[in-house]
DNA sequence: TAGATTGTTAATCGATTAACAATC
DNA sequence: TAGATTGTTAATCGATTAACAATC
C-alpha cells in the first residue's frame, strides 16, 4: 500500500481498475491518459496525476499498460489479507455488490447481509442473508471489518455500537443519523435524502 | 429559490432541515450555530456561513429562531411545486425514503418504484412497485422528474435512455456506469465499490 | 522529422475554517 | 457591564485543471 494518498484519488484509482478489468486489454494491451479519461468522464490531467502519484509510469507513444496498471493500482490501494463486508439492511443493492466483487483477486469480499425482518433466511450466490439478531456473534466469527448500514434510523444507535464492539472498523452510513463511534472507526456518510434535494435544486429549470 | 448557491451549502441546508425538524423545537424554539454544528458533526462557522448566504440571521443571544429557519430554508432550496421521484431496481432503501418524504410540506414524494423481476406488483403505504416494462408509461403519465437508480450494470444505457425520454432531469446513479446522458440531465454518481475500497483503504490499521 | 503524449509544476477553483468587530 | 454569539471577511486547505518541457 502506498501511503497518504488523497481519497478522491483512491477512489479514482478503484474506478480505473473497474473500468480496465472489463476492458478488452487482450486486443488492446495499451491506453492513453485521454481515452481512460474519457470513458470516466474526467479530465485526462486528472489520470496522469493520480498514476504520478502511485509512480506508474506510461510510454509516451502507447500509453500505459494496462495489465501492469490493474496491478500497480492492487499494490496501491489494497491490503495484504482479504478483508470482509456485511450488508445491514440492504438487500438487493449488497447482493449486486457482492456479485461486483466476485473475482478471484479482489480483496474485498461480501461476508454476510442481515435483515431486521423475521422472514427465512435465504441464501444468495454464496452469501447468506442473516436476522440482525445474531450480527453480533457472526461479525465476530467471520472477522468482518466493514459494514454498509442502510435501516429505519430508529435502531441505528444500538446497531453501530453492537458493530463496532465485534469489531467492524469502517462503515458506510446510509442513514440519516450521525454515527457515535470512537475515533479509530472510520465512517463516510451518504444521505440519500439531502442528495435528492440537491437534485431537485439543480433541475429547476 | 435562492440561485447559484454552492452544491456542498445546497445539501448542508437539506441536512439542517432534517434534523431541525426532528428537534423539540416546541419547547426549545432556538438553537446556537455551535450547537447545531455539533448535531450535524461539522464546524459552527460552516452553520453561520451557509445561513448568511440565504440571508438567514439569528439573535445574538438566543441563536436561531428553529420555526423560522425551516421555513427559509424551503424557500431557499425546495421549488415551488412537487417534484415526483423514482426508484428503480432498490426496493429496501427506497421504501424508507419514501417514509421519510412522508410529511405534509416535503415537495419531494417517491411516486413510484420498479424492478427486473416478473414477481407480483407490490404495494407499500402509498407507493405502488412495477415492473419495469410499464417504465416509459408510468414515468410520463406521473410526470416524475427525478430518478434514482441501482441496477445490474447490463441493463443501464437502456434503462437510462428510456427514462430520459420519458421526461426525467436528474439522476442518482448507483450503478459503476458512466450514464450518457444530454446536458440538460443532472447526474450524481455514486459507486459503492469505491467507496467500499476507499474505506478499506482508511481503515487498514 | 513532426506531432502527439507523458510526467510534473504552477495556476485556478471551490470549500472549509479561523478570526474578529459588532452586538446586546 | 462582562461575556458570549452572530455575521462576515480573510486565510487555509485540498482538489482540479492548465501548461509545457522532455521524450520518442
């Protein structure tokens, strides 16, 4: 892992390896900083600099290669182990997700999902879908790290403490609610409300 | 409206609204820009600043007048009539959203949803699920204007199109694609991917 | 070679935060 | 009054983009 990157570059970095690992690099084994840019709707300074940033360096007549650069970007911005993701609440959207992440070299893995609803517990792909009842000891058991939480902003509180205690150390907050956890927890939120008021503001007219 | 105010001041305003109107406003009718910045978990001076530029003051004894505050705050950034949303392919998170527009002066309301798959048309409170080849149809006929939508990558440019057609300004896009759309059309993009991979990132040790 | 692209610095832009006079 | 808060400007910070020498 390279160390003090800037997050938006992170992020960036992650949508670039998508993006090339379902691009047809066995034809084409070479991209320009332009034609990456353009399929990401960004602005090719953008690419050079981020690449700069994690030392990837391209041919100044072919571009950069593609099969290295979904390498170098894995050294980059992944970790060593494996690391684990539970959905709360959030059933169809963790399903496509987990899907997304079903390739042999991601190190990221979707471990389980829980509901608060009593309905049967089902089975997806290879990801189960548990009741919120036993998140606690199966957080634990499985060594989740991460957590998506997506609920009625009722339970919220109690839900983030009982995460954080078995140990989840990153969250996405889809709730409303501003998450109390210790320091070391790290949270990025996302309200989906205040995002689609946004919206409407910027569509008028 | 209040013209040209900054995306970032735009959703900070839609977050004082929420959680103002969740306060107990009826016996503590005022609130200090330091204490609504600790709620929100930002900087008072954010809370001072947003609100000069929609020309909102405060007392400088008693802070904020709450009651007031959510009034201009809709007159800063609601338009003037309802704006219909719809959700497409996110059934859990959707349905809460719609709970949480569920009140009298909201002028967001989630006027439909969809889904791929051929199972029963569901109704939940007031809002009607379809399938999504009664998309086109609906959409027109409801006048919705916003659309938030989180699908198997496969089926985006089709669906998207579709809905652009049928009338839609503004887009959430939870899908890892890069919508086309014309100029005219508002996207917001959000990838939970690498946002997932950004956090494991920021969490490793 | 001529022309295009990379790598990198500097300039720009926007968002956040600090600072403080004015106020009561 | 003394002390705290507001409203506002200036400073800071970080992210994006422009520019261009070096390269082949």
């Amino acid at each position: 892992m390279i160390e003090n990157l800037p997050p938006n570059t992170v992020e960036r970095l992650s949508n670039y390896r998508r993006k090339l690992l379902s691009y047809p690099f066995q034809e084409k084994p070479f991209i320009h900083s332009h034609r990456l840019a353009h399929l990401l709707k960004i602005n090719p300074a953008h690419v050079r600099r981020d690449l700069m940033l994690i030392g990837f360096t391209g041919d100044v007549h072919k571009g950069y290669e593609i099969e290295k650069l979904i390498i170098e970007i894995g050294k980059a911005i992944d970790c060593q182990h494996k690391r684990k993701v539970a959905f709360i609440g959030i059933g169809d959207l963790g399903r496509a997700v987990a899907e997304a992440f079903n390739h042999d070299d991601s190190k990221l893995e979707v471990a389980a999902t829980f509901r608060l609803t009593a309905e049967p517990e089902i089975q997806f792909q290879n990801v189960h879908c548990y009741n919120v009842s036993k998140m606690k000891q199966i957080i634990r058991q499985k060594k989740i790290d991460l957590a998506v939480i997506a609920l009625p902003n009722a339970d919220v509180d109690e839900i983030t403490k009982l995460i954080v205690d078995a140990g989840v150390k990153g969250i996405l907050n889809f709730t409303s609610a501003h998450l109390k956890v210790p320091e070391t927890v790290f949270v990025e939120n996302y309200d989906m409300m205040s995002k689609l008021e946004k919206l409407s503001y910027f569509t008028n007219e």
